[in-house]
C-alpha cells in the first residue's frame, strides 16, 4: 500500500508537470515566449554602454530595450567584455550582441546582423596642443592608442601597416585615452561619439577631436547574432517600427542631443 501511494503521488505530480510545460510552450518567431535572451555587451564605451552605480546604462541599452519591446521579446544584458562577446556567439552561449558594433564584411562571415541602427565614423583624439591635425600627420612618428580588434585598430593600421609598433592595443578605450593622458602615446583613434563624449565630460584635460572624412569610412552599427539565428527577422521589424513611429529619434535626441538623420541609415 505504502508503495503504491508513493507511485501514485509520483505519477499526479509528473502529470502536473506535463500540464505545466503544455501551458507555457506558445512561440514566436521558433522561440519560447518565456526565454529570456541573453545580450552581452562591454560596457565601457559611453555613451553607447557604460557601467553607472553597477547598472550597465546607455544609448545602446535603451535602444535595445525598446527593440525588445516592440518584438516581444525577454532580454537580461549582461556585461562580459569585447572579446569575450565574440566568444558567446561563436559558441551561442549569448543571443544578441550589443555593443556598438561595426557591421563589416569579415564579421559578416562569422555572424548575422539586423539592419544598421546607427551612423559612425573613426576620428582622432589628440591634446590640445598637438600637432596632429589629419589621418596622415599620424604616419609621423606617432604613437597611436587603440582599443583591440576594433575598426579604430584597423583604421589606424591602413594608414600605418599591421603589426606596426607604433600602434599600441587596449582592451578598452578608456585605457587607451588614459595611455595618451599619461604620455604614453600621441593620439587615440576611436568612434567618433565615444571619444567627443569623452572631451564634453572632461574639460581639463584640454583634448580635442581631429575629424578627417579621407582617411576613415563612414561605418554603420548593427546588433549582432550568432549565424542563423531565427531572431533577424523579429528584430529586424522590430527596429523599423521604431524608426517610423519616433521612438529611435526620441532615444537618439535623449543621448546625443540631436534628431538622427535616417535617411544615412541603409535598411540592410
């Protein structure tokens, strides 16, 4: 008797657990209504994402958030580093990708991307009184931060060559500006908000932003997902619905102070 209740409780409660996983198993899009998805970013690079109080805060992650929104879709960001990023897609531990990233041919053959949310072009930071004033005064000797496996490395190595000593690689762009300020090098090369957020929080410390359209690219950033990722297409819908009703223009004028202009931005 004792046996057969204990079998008893043991087959009601698998059958309850059926009932359980039948009530939540809706989809959209092929996945789970009740997943939360996984966004990995670095988030030292405001004002796109950056740590505040322990709270991971920016333009990116606001733009993220209304995204998911709009898709109906769960999402936790976590904050894990850039190379470490890579590495969550590649082994599809991590969704989504959230970190102004450039879409760019060579990513392109490892990853997907949604269309492009944002405009963005490599510009130099320089003190004050430097005599660097374009892309080829950098040639001269000069000593260039960068952040690793960045487009700002890659810009700078078009100009100076790869494996160039002269090009000194940081796992962040805060490092690499806190190189310049302590003399280590003579420039950093980076996106062109990141770096003219930089000068607007930090008045005394006399840097400037050389821009120079001949010698950087315009380039466009994209969420990023592992290859075939079945999300493309939600997220995709997602961001044009939110370029058509004003809610992108709002978060952007929230962040940057100026209505976007969507007319530069590719749909794909």
């Amino acid at each position: 008797m004792k046996k057969m209740k204990i079998i008893s409780t043991v087959l009601i409660a698998a059958f309850v657990f059926i009932l359980s996983a039948c009530g939540t198993s809706k989809t959209t899009g092929g996945s789970s209504d009740d997943k939360t998805l996984k966004v990995v970013t670095d988030a030292a690079y405001a004002p796109f994402e950056y740590l505040d109080k322990g709270k991971v805060v920016g333009f990116d992650v606001d733009f993220m958030n209304a995204v998911a929104k709009e898709a109906g879709l769960k999402i936790k960001i976590e904050n894990v580093g850039w190379d470490p990023l890579f590495v969550e897609l590649d082994k599809k531990t991590a969704d989504i990708g959230m970190s102004a990233i450039t879409i760019n041919d060579e990513r392109k053959q490892s990853y997907d991307f949604t269309r492009p949310y944002f405009l963005s072009t490599n510009k130099i930071l320089v003190p004050k009184d430097s005599d660097i004033k374009s892309g080829a005064d950098l040639k001269n000797n000069k000593t260039i931060a960068v952040q690793n496996a960045t487009t700002g490395q890659e810009a700078v190595e078009g100009l100076l060559g790869k494996n160039n000593e002269k090009i000194k690689k940081f796992e962040n762009n805060n490092l690499a500006i806190q190189e310049m300020k302590s003399g280590g090098a003579d420039a950093v090369v980076a996106d062109n908000t990141v770096i003219e957020q930089y000068v607007l929080n930090n008045p005394k410390d006399n840097f400037v932003v050389i821009e120079d359209s001949t010698a950087f690219a315009q380039e466009f950033y994209g969420l990023m997902l592992p290859k075939g990722s079945k999300l493309k297409a939600d997220l995709d819908k997602a961001i044009n619905t939110l370029m058509e009703n004003g809610e992108y223009a709002k978060i952007y004028k929230k962040w940057f102070k100026v209505d976007p202009d969507l007319s530069k931005l590719p749909k794909e």
